[in-house]
C-alpha cells in the first residue's frame, strides 16, 4: 500500500513537471493540527519549500524532534532522509528509537545519511531534492555553517519546489542570516503536563516563527506532538493563553512545576521532547 501511494505521488510530481506547474500547486499545504498555528501559516506548512528550524546546543533535541515531525506530516508515506555530517553525529550522538516511538515514526521510513563534511552535505542535499521519490528531507548544519550562503539555500529551495520535496534546515547553534527559506522558526524543549498516573506527558515544545513569505511573523506558541492523532495540538495549563494563537502569558503566572515520578522525572525546563532525537 506504502508502495502504491509512493508510485502514485510520484507520478503526480512529473506530470505536474511536465506541464511546467510546480508539483506543490496540487497539494499547497499540510496542516499539522495546532489550529493557531495553521491559520498563521495560511493552511498549514507548505510542500516542496525549504523550511529553516532553529535551535540552541542545550535544545538540539527538540529542534531535531520538532523538524522529525514536520517532516514526517509533509512526507505523509513516502521516506524521511536526514543528512548530517561525522562531526554533527559525534557532537549530538545517534537517533534515539524510543524518542522517534514517541514522535509516531517508524523507523524502517528513516534513512540517515552521514556526510564527511559540510560542502558533501550541501551537494547530496540537492541531489536528494531532485528525487521526487522522496518523501521529506532533513538536512542538519551545525554552528555559523559558512558554506549556506543565500546561493546555497537557493539551490536548496529550487530543487524542493521543482520535485515537491520538502527540506527541513535544522541548524543546530547557529545564527540565522538571508536565505530563500519559506519560514524560518526558532525552538526549544518547554515542561509537559502529566497524563494520567502521573505519567510522563507528550512531547512539547516552545516555538516561534521568525519569519514567513508572504504572511505575519514573529508569533510564538507552545504545541505538543499528540501520538494518537498522529498531528501537533495545542498545550494547557501552562500559563499561557492559547485562545489567541500567540502563546502571550495569561495569568496562569510562569512556567509549571517539574513532573514528579520515581520511574522517569521531568525537570521544569525539560520534556520528553529534548529527547526525541
């Protein structure tokens, strides 16, 4: 069945290549189910764009985990391909399974590419993008990543809209400069609220979008990865008032308390995020 929808998007992509139409017209956008969020973006993320995510050192896990799960909603069945350098795999250690367990992905849709240097990286990343095959690409640069210039990003994005390949930048202790980017956002692990029997909470995640083409900017909300619905929803009980999409203080007062437990405790300014990947 995977196989089937695989051969059919495929298909989709070439005859809409064909016709001199970006493949992305047919299927705009992909909602990730925080209606806020979705309404910002104008429908959802777009398909066949360069999307840039941004994280601290202290938050690599959550930026990693938070662009796993955009990229596994805009792949929807087709494979998910994450490039990364030696060094970026030695600084940031191997994919945790139970972490992506905890994101709903499945691990034989992951392939994991690793790259001997930053200039290798940047090639195979293009070249990734022309495979309409693919699902969604993740390419992760760490540091100021001097090779990604605004002609580099370029590249990046023209070969994801001329396929309708989605690429995810995750950059990992860098500082955001021009590029061609559709949206570029900035995150990081916020606390979760406990489930029943005071069990560990989902996945959550601070996050703010920097910019955006052709639609406002510089909101900020918290979401959550609901396992069940397979999407990102809204967290309460956080202090925050989620009502306006713009995730301001409400007057819950600051940041909940840590997650007590004897079998896995939460500190207040962690989650089950910062260890999704």
């Amino acid at each position: 069945m995977i196989e089937s929808v695989n051969t059919l998007s495929v298909l989709r992509r070439r005859i809409a290549a064909l016709d001199g139409v970006p493949a992305t017209l047919a299927a705009a956008r992909v909602a990730t189910g925080h209606v806020p969020l979705d309404q910002a973006l104008g429908g959802g993320l777009s398909c066949g764009r360069l999307h840039e995510l941004f994280g601290g050192i202290e938050d690599e896990g959550a930026a990693a985990g938070l662009a796993l799960g955009f990229a596994q909603l805009l792949a929807r069945d087709g494979p998910l391909l994450w490039l990364r350098t030696a060094a970026a795999e030695r600084a940031g250690g191997m994919v945790y399974g139970p972490g992506l367990a905890a994101l709903g992905i499945v691990a034989d849709r992951l392939l994991i590419g690793v790259m001997a240097e930053e200039a290798m990286l940047l090639r195979a990343a293009v070249d990734a993008l022309r495979c309409p095959a693919l699902g969604a690409l993740v390419i992760e640069l760490r540091g100021r990543a001097p090779l990604l210039d605004l002609t580099a990003s370029r590249r990046l994005a023209l070969a994801a809209e001329a396929s309708g390949v989605p690429a995810l930048m995750l950059r990992i202790g860098g500082e955001p400069r021009p590029s061609a980017a559709d949206t570029r956002w900035q995150v990081a692990a916020a606390p979760s609220s406990s489930l029943p029997g005071n069990a560990p909470g989902m996945s959550a995640f601070d996050l703010s979008l920097l910019r955006q083409r052709a639609g406002p900017d510089g909101l900020q909300w918290r979401i959550v990865w609901d396992n069940e619905r397979g999407m990102f929803g809204e967290a309460y009980g956080d202090g925050r008032d989620e009502r306006d999409g713009h995730g301001q203080d409400g007057g819950g007062g600051g940041r909940p308390a840590p997650l007590s437990g004897a079998v896995v405790p939460l500190p207040a300014d962690r989650s089950a995020a910062d260890r999704a990947a």
